[in-house]
C-alpha cells in the first residue's frame, strides 16, 4: 500500500545526531544497515555530526558527560548515566 511505503521511507530517511563529550568517551554507533557509523575514543571537547539510518545503536563507555541531540533536538539520556556503559537506540 502508499500508506506502508511512505512509513517505510520516512524509516528508511538518515537521522542526523550530534554527540558532545565533556570527557573522553569509548563509543560504537551502528545504524540499521548495520554500518559502524563511529566507533573508538573520542576526546574532551569534541563534538561529532554524524548521520545513520534508524533505529541507530549507540554504545557509551562513559555516558555520564555525553550530550545528544537528534534533527536538533536534545535527546533525554539521564537514565542512563550512572556510571555504567550505556547501550540504546536512536531516536528514543
């Protein structure tokens, strides 16, 4: 059906997402394909502009002083930051 194309496509549409670190951070970020979009220790201070197909995978080894953002807007990831690693998807 058009209906179910157009849900298809809107799912198919990359997702743009920033990640700012205010510590160094281990990172793997996967999207649907199954492409590594990130992965590694990013640095203090870096901010990364990135794009993935959802649902995206995002594993933080320090999640406590990342910021996210999805299309521009902030993503909630407070549950998350307790001092552990943090594994979610994208959008939530």
């Amino acid at each position: 059906s058009i209906r179910r194309q157009r849900q298809m496509c809107i799912r198919d549409r990359p997702i743009s997402m920033t990640f700012t670190f205010d510590d160094d951070c281990w990172v793997n970020i996967k999207d649907a394909t199954g492409e590594a979009i990130a992965y590694g220790v990013k640095q203090s201070g870096r901010v990364m502009e990135i794009q993935g197909v959802p649902p995206v995978a995002v594993t933080l080894g320090k999640p406590d002083n990342v910021r996210i953002s999805v299309n521009g807007d902030p993503v909630d990831i407070t549950a998350f930051q307790n001092g552990q690693i943090a594994r979610f998807s994208l959008p939530m």
